[in-house]
C-alpha cells in the first residue's frame, strides 16, 4: 500500500511543533479527506516530524541562546547610549519557576517526557538542552520516549477505528 503524502505532509507538520495533539489531528484530517488511516501512517509522519524537529532546534539550542544574549546585550547598549531606560523585565517568572520545578523534581526522566509534550517539541528541545545539554543521554531519550508516546496514541487511534 502506497503512503498517502497529503496525510503525511498533515502529521509530519503537526508533529514538528504540536506533539501532543498531532495524532489526533492527523487522524481528523484524514476522516476529512475521506482517507481511513493505518496507524503507521500515523506514527511515520507524525513521528518523523517530531524528532526532525527536535533534532533541529536541540542542536541548534546553543546558537539560538548566544544570539538571544547578544541582542539582549546590544539592546541594553543601544538603551544607555540613547539615555532611554529598558522597562525591568523579570528573569525568574513564575514558568521559569515552575521549569526549575520540573527539571530539580523529575530529573533528566521527567523533562524530558513532558518538556516536548506540554511546551511543544521546539520550546521542549531547546529547555532540555539548556538544562541537560551536557547529559549524552538528553537527545536519545527525547527521541525514546517521543517514540512511546506517539506509539501509544497510534495503538489508542487503532482501537478507536
């Protein structure tokens, strides 16, 4: 059976931000075109695109950190040179708290279950690289348990046909 690339094209762009609800919504859209879906129809595209997606902005993490510092730094300079002051801006927020939260009470396990989950697989990538970017294991258990999850949701999507 040949691989339906409208269906696919669907999940592999749900899958590279919205992972949580990916599946599900690759599954709705294939119900709107008239297409039943196997499952790893599902899983493939929705899956490839989540981990070409965390592969993408885990290693390039580092990079977007140091640019952001250095706008930072360049904005500060250009505010003192022009005697215009910067409004405060709060570092430590209350999702900066709830992150520090996370990665002190669920270790390098638990962020990197939900971080992809419930952030989105760029925002996930880059907070598990900030946080465990020095553990080898960070990016291949991103990919594991991104792999279980999205197993899961195609064997809950195959008993729901």
């Amino acid at each position: 059976m040949m691989l339906n690339i409208p269906l696919f094209l669907t999940g592999f762009f749900f899958g590279t931000f919205k992972f949580l609800f990916a599946h599900w919504t690759t599954f709705g859209a294939a119900a709107g075109m008239g297409y039943e879906p196997h499952y790893y129809e599902i899983f493939i595209s929705v899956t490839s695109g989540g981990w070409v997606s965390m592969t993408v902005f885990y290693f390039l993490s580092e990079l977007l950190m140091k640019r952001a510092a250095k706008k930072r730094h360049e904005k500060y300079l250009a505010s003192k040179t022009s005697g215009i002051p910067i409004p405060f801006k709060r570092k430590f927020t209350r999702i900066n708290k709830i992150l520090v939260k996370m990665k002190r009470g669920l270790g390098i396990y638990g962020l990197t279950v939900f971080a992809p989950l419930f952030l989105s697989i760029p925002i996930g990538s880059i907070v598990c690289a900030k946080f465990f970017g020095h553990d080898r294991r960070t990016f291949p258990l991103m990919l594991l348990f991104s792999g279980l999850y999205s197993f899961l949701m195609c064997f809950l999507i195959w008993l729901a046909q």
